[in-house]
C-alpha cells in the first residue's frame, strides 16, 4: 500500500507542477485572470495532495 501511495504521490505533484507551468504560459496570453486564479489553485492542490501522500509513505 505503501508503494501505491508513493506513487500516487509523485505523480500528483508532477501534475501539480505541470498545471503550474501551464497557467505561467497563459499568463502571456490573452487569457482574463479569473481562469488563472482557479487552474493555480488546482495546480496547489494537486501538488500539496502530492505530498500529503508522499508524507504517509516515510516512517
């Protein structure tokens, strides 16, 4: 199960730093600010949930 979480974990925070640097990009775009506050609240989430999972897997 440990493994799973490791896993889980890791890949969440991958995601979260992809979403990250997704809404960078869109910052120089013509894109409003609204989508950009909630992609990078998503992308925080997903990240800390990342690590929330990596914490459960260290003993």
């Amino acid at each position: 199960m440990a493994q799973t979480f490791f896993f889980l974990g890791k890949a969440l925070q991958l995601l979260g730093l992809c979403t990250i640097t997704y809404v960078v990009y869109l910052f120089f775009t013509d894109k409003g600010m609204e989508p950009l506050l909630y992609m990078s609240i998503l992308g925080i989430v997903e990240f800390y949930l990342g690590t929330f999972f990596l914490s459960k897997t260290e003993k």
